[in-house]
C-alpha cells in the first residue's frame, strides 16, 4: 500500500503541475497502474478539502514531494468519503511512504496525520471557510456554473464527485440490445437498456470481461455521447454512400456509431496522427471502414480535396466541463482563461467548416461542455454571422445536457435515475 500511495502522490504532483493524469497513469507501472488510478481519482474529487487542511495544519509547505502525498493522504482519510482503508492504517503507511521519499520527514507527516484524525471537526469547520474547500472546485469554476446554471449549480458540483457509471454501445450490426443484455446476464454482469443502443452495467468491470468485445459486438461509451450519431443521421436519410465529415474523430467512439447505423463514405479527421491511431483502432475491431486523416478543422485548405460533404460531425475541442466525473483532474487542470480562447476556437471551426456542406446538408455541433459559452452562446453567434443557416428545433437539438437525473438522455432511457454526461448538441441546416 506505501507504493501506492508513492506512485498517486506522483500522480497528484503532476497534476498540480499541470500534467493530464492520463498522461501521467499512462507512464504508471503496470501492475500497480488500476490501483494508482482508483486512489488518484478520489483524491481529485477532495482535493479542495486536503489542501485546505494541509495549509491549516501545516501552514508553512513542505517540499513538494511530501506536500503531494501529504495531500493525498488526507483526501483519503477524508471522513464520509469512502475512505478505502481503515485511518491506522493509511496513517501507517503513509509514514512508510514518506521514509522512502524523504526520510526526515516521516515523523511530521506522522504528526500531521494523527492530529488530522483527532481534531477532524475543526479541521473540517476551517476547510468550509474558501470555495475551494467547500466545494471541490476553483472558484472561477464555481463562480461561471452560478452564472450559467443558477437553479442547477450546485447539483452540478456535485454531480462531478461521483462515480461515473459503466454505460456500453451495443453494434446493432453484429447484434440486438436485448440479446446482448441475454449475454451480459449469462456472464454475471447484469445491466439494463439505456437509450437506442446502450446498455448501463450494474456494477463497472474491466472490458476483457464484456462478452464480444475483442470481436467487435459492443464499445464503452456514455449515453450522453450516444446522442451524436442519431442525431446527424435522424430526418432525412441519408444515401448509402453519403459523404459525411467527422471533424474531430479520435479517439473514435462517434466515427464508429455513424459507421454501425448507415453506411457512409467517411473521413475521420483529426489534428494529432498520434490519436487518429486510435480511431483507426476502434475500426479494426469494429469490422468497420473509413478514411481517416490528420490535418487542422479550422484550415480545410490544408486537406480538403474540394468535394462537399453531406453531413459534418464537429465535437469540437472544449474545456471538457461535462465529464469531470470521468475525469476529475479537468478541474483543477483548467484555468479560466481557457473558455474564451477554446469558445474562439469553436467559433473557428464552424466558420472553417460550414462551407464545406452541400446546399440542404447538416452540421451536428456537439461538446462535453455545460458552459454556456461553449453551447448555446456559441451557436447563437453563429447563426447571426451565417444568414443560410437554420439551427433545427428539438429534438433534433437537444441543447444542453446537465449530467442530472433530468438530464433528457434519462428520459430517452425512461430512466430518471440515470444521469449521462454534460454535452450540448445543436443540429444545424445549410439552406
């Protein structure tokens, strides 16, 4: 367990450094990898909190490296968290943790620690006293989710501190939702319909155990993301053969659900070859097929061979504000700054893009944001610069998606306890 907790004070360090704990788990050692994952996640989810008490019980830092594990050791002994191990002992090895990073300081993480598990009431009264504290959150984030959701903020806040549900896309090429449910059931992983095509597991488990899915027969995605496919493909049919833009493909799960409902000619794009690998991936074992290529969205003279497209998919780059439960580093990783300059660069890319549709095609416009500035104030700006176009009402555009249990993924499921991820969808018309 002290190697654990090494290798997520590493984790934690980086992040606070302003590394993505993919990156950083990526580079984990394998064996212990799922281990450093799981504590990494929940510290994330109370790194206000720990941070907080560590600057009250120890107001002068410490060196980074025992900082980072003093940190972690205190979002996991944080009370009402789900602490994964008894105090004693996370205390003990913690010290243990500590000997091996930096001997000397082994006694005061000791003393830290042990005064944290008798004066927990004190301690927590204090930490209420800053936003970060109070809510897990910097308080930008806060302050732009009051702005944008006054009903809602503070469901949504703590809606990113829980546990993300396993949710599965059944291919309907290879397969029916109900018969691989039969199949779910036969293997000991019960679950239930969710949408058109998904499937919410009971309980998560690693995909080596998903009946089919090294033949091709279902992929992990979240419902909410579900939507992207249906939604560029619904009215009008398209002709087999249609040419159909993903602007934005890897890592691929919304190039694959286009690919398992109609049959397109398809370019994946994407500005980084080395995650366009990945769609290409997701393809192979899929049994599916499409061109993929790397190059810029926002500057099609670099790859566009002239031909105009049918339909264009564009889930463009965001802040990611709707999958923090996914990925609880996003908030401590983004700073303010980072809405304007990505809603620019959303902005770009539909300008970039919607000249590449036919007269009478269609551009889904999607993000796993709940900012506004990446969802509805985007397509507004849009459509008072672009006099042919025509945003399609709802259905069709569904707007925003709060990861709530009103959230309108639940109800497609006549689910209401089910909560999808944050995303906004708008279905745009080229006159």
């Amino acid at each position: 367990m002290a190697r654990l907790l090494g290798h997520t004070a590493d984790a934690i360090q980086a992040v606070r450094a302003g590394r993505s704990l993919t990156e950083v788990l990526a580079h984990c050692p394998s064996e212990v990898r799922p281990g450093v994952q799981a504590l990494s996640f929940h510290v994330l989810r109370h790194l206000g909190q720990a941070q907080a008490a560590r600057e009250w019980l120890a107001p002068k830092p410490p060196p980074k490296a025992i900082d980072s594990l003093l940190v972690s050791a205190l979002a996991l002994l944080w009370p009402g968290g789900e602490a994964p191990y008894p105090d004693h002992t996370l205390v003990d090895h913690a010290v243990t943790a500590a000997r091996q990073r930096l001997p000397a300081s082994a006694a005061f993480v000791n003393a830290v620690l042990r005064r944290f598990v008798r004066e927990q009431s004190a301690v927590l009264e204090v930490t209420q006293r800053t936003v970060a504290g109070r809510t897990n959150h910097p308080q930008w984030w806060v302050d732009r989710l009051q702005a944008d959701w006054p009903e809602h903020w503070q469901a949504l806040l703590a809606a990113n501190d829980r546990r993300p549900p396993m949710t599965l896309r059944v291919n309907t090429r290879r397969g029916s939702v109900a018969t691989y449910l039969a199949r779910l059931n036969e293997a000991g992983l019960p679950g239930r319909a969710v949408g058109a095509h998904g499937v919410l597991l009971d309980a998560p488990c690693p995909v080596s155990r998903l009946p089919g899915f090294a033949d091709g027969d279902v992929s992990v995605q979240d419902a909410a993301a579900q939507r992207a496919a249906p939604l560029l493909l619904a009215g009008t049919p398209l002709a087999p053969g249609a040419r159909v833009l993903d602007a934005c493909a890897a890592p691929g799960g919304k190039t694959a659900h286009l690919l398992e409902l109609a049959d397109l000619d398809l370019l994946a794009l994407d500005h980084d070859a080395a995650r366009l690998m990945r769609v290409d991936e997701t393809l192979q074992r899929l049994h599916l097929k499409a061109r993929s290529k790397a190059g810029d969205a926002s500057r099609p003279d670099t790859w566009w061979d002239g031909q105009p497209f049918d339909a264009i998919l564009l889930d463009a780059p965001c802040t990611a504000s709707g999958i923090v439960r996914r990925h609880p580093d996003i908030r401590w990783l983004r700073r303010s700054s980072d809405v304007p300059a990505l809603a620019a660069l959303q902005a770009k890319m539909l300008d970039a893009l919607w000249p590449l549709l036919k007269p009478g095609g269609r551009l889904l416009y999607c993000t796993c944001s709940v900012f506004k500035a990446e969802g509805q104030a985007q397509i507004d700006a849009f459509l008072q610069r672009q006099a042919g176009a025509r945003l399609l009402p709802a259905p069709a555009s569904p707007g925003h998606l709060l990861p709530l249990p009103d959230n309108e993924t639940a109800a497609a499921g006549s689910d209401l306890t089910f909560t999808g991820d944050g995303f906004f969808y708008a279905l745009l018309h080229r006159n």
